[in-house]
C-alpha cells in the first residue's frame, strides 16, 4: 500500500507542475503581443481632420461619374427655346410703324376677311347762296352728310365682290411721302398704330376726273366715279354725280386732319381700323357757288379670318 500511495504523490506532484508550466508560458506569450502592438502605434501617426476630409471628398468625387457637357445642339435648341418665348417687338420709327399698319390692311384684303362697316360725316356747315339752297340736299348726299346719308356694309368672309371698285376696303399703299407721322402704342394685348396723313385737295371737272390724294391710299373705298360707297368724295367723284345737270361745274374739295388708327392682334391682323379727315368742298354752277363743311368717319371692325 505504501508503494500504491507512493506512485499516486508522485504523479499528483507531475500534473501540478505541468499545469504551472503551461500557466508560466502563457503569459511570456502575451506580454510581447502588447509591445509590438504599442510600438506600431507609436510610428504611424494618427491623420489628422483635415486630411482624412479631404480623402473623403476625393473619395466621393471619384465615386461620382463627371457630368457631361452639353452639345452644341442642346445649346442651339435652348436659344431657340428662349427665342421662341419672347414677345414681338413693337414697332418703333415711323417707318416701322407705316410698313406695319400697310402689311395688317392688305393682310385683311388677302385673306378676303369678313367685317362690318359704318361712314358718317357729321359736324355740317354750309354756306350755300340763295341759288344752291335748292340743291342742300344733293350736296348732303353727295358727301354723307346727316344721318339719313349714313352708309354700313357688312361683308362675309371669302365673299368679296369680283370688282375691285366694290369691296368696301382696300390694299393701303401709304408712303412716308404720303404721312405726317406714324406713331404705335399698347392697348392690352393690341398695338395701335396712328397714322396722321397728309392734307390734299381735289379739282373735279368735265376734264379732271382723277384724284390721288394720300388719304385715298390707305384702305378707304374709293374710285373715279360716282358711287354710294366711296368713303372720300373728291372733286371728280362729286362732279360725276351733278355734271348731268351742269357740265359746266366746277368742284374743289379739300380735306384736312387725316387720320387713320388700326388695332392690330400680336399675329399682326386687323382687329379694327378707323379713318376720319374734315372734308370741304366748294361748288361752282353757273347760278351760283356754295360750300359745304363736315368732318367724315370711316369704321370698320369686327374683322373674320
């Protein structure tokens, strides 16, 4: 039994001292760890803010594919884009103005555009003599004076008259020679352009039958012999209407204060047009002479395309 107990101490004491050896190895194992860990933290400084912001920003540009630049197509499509947008410029010298107010009248009489009509001349005067207080109301009639001369015309669309001395409103052939100013200006969405014509007088006789006044060039119906819906009654139109009865008369009419105002749309088409001058005419027979006095009106409007 002795020797029973002696082997079993004797292999109690080698598994005590194995168990410290390994303890003792572990930590001899340990502690190097620890330095080398230290020392590598000593010799790779830390970066500072700054530097690691600005790794991150080159980090993301990288990251981000660069925009590429437009193409001279998409440039030149942008400007047109923004061409397109702006508002048409007003016209501003006369010239400018005159060729605008010539472009939406013949535009109205190339489109055969419908509309309504109204002349009257108001404002009469007279001063007849004895020997023509007889005939007042020829010369009323003659000029469209009074609201019994009154004059109106409706015209439909497309349906103008074959003959051109019958179509109530023609092509205006205005000149800078023919005006006095032209002048434009905004009405909501319309320009007004105001044309100020100048004076002109006519001589109707059995050997003058013309007239080519510039109030009758700007869209008013007007011709060489006497009709009911000429608007301007010049010396011939007015000589053709009595040189039946005195062949040997002598008319001279003259008119003054011309105006002519057209209100046009932003695509350039007549939405109204007013005409009004002071007309006077003087009348010569072999019984007598007489003037008559009045300011004429001249309306169109409500203008179909």
């Amino acid at each position: 039994m002795k020797k029973y107990l002696a082997v079993i101490l004797v292999l109690s004491m080698v598994f005590a001292l194995a168990a410290c050896g390994a303890k003792s190895g572990g930590e001899e194992t340990t502690a190097p760890e620890e330095s080398t860990s230290e020392a590598v933290t000593e010799e790779i400084p830390e970066a500072t803010a700054t530097e690691a912001e600005e790794e991150t920003e080159a980090s993301e540009e990288a990251a981000t594919p660069a925009e590429a630049p437009a193409t001279a197509t998409e440039a030149e499509q942008a400007e047109e884009t923004e061409e397109e947008t702006e508002p048409a410029k007003a016209p501003e010298t006369p010239a400018e103005v005159l060729a605008a107010y010539n472009e939406a009248v013949n535009g109205a009489c190339s489109a055969k555009a419908g509309f309504s009509k109204e002349r009257y001349t108001d404002n009469a005067n007279y001063n007849m003599g004895v020997a023509l207080n007889t005939f007042k109301s020829l010369v009323e009639k003659f000029i469209g004076i009074g609201d019994k001369n009154k004059y109106s015309e409706t015209v439909t669309k497309g349906q103008w008259a074959d003959d051109t001395m019958h179509q109530y409103l023609r092509k205006s052939t205005l000149t800078e020679a023919d005006i006095k100013n032209a002048a434009c200006t905004k009405e909501g969405d319309l320009y007004v352009y105001t044309i100020d014509i100048k004076d002109g007088s006519s001589v109707g006789n059995k050997n003058s039958k013309q007239s080519l006044n510039a109030i009758d060039k700007c869209g008013l119906c007007v011709g060489n012999e006497d009709k009911n819906y000429f608007d301007h009654k010049s010396g011939p139109v007015i000589y053709d209407a009595i040189g039946g009865t005195f062949e040997s008369a002598e008319i001279k009419e003259s008119y003054n204060s011309a105006k002519a105002v057209a209100k046009v749309d932003a695509d350039g088409k007549l939405v109204s047009l007013t005409v009004t001058f002071n007309i006077s005419v003087d009348i010569s027979v072999p019984v007598g002479n007489g003037t008559a006095t009045g300011t004429t009106h001249v309306i169109y409007k409500d203008f179909k395309y």
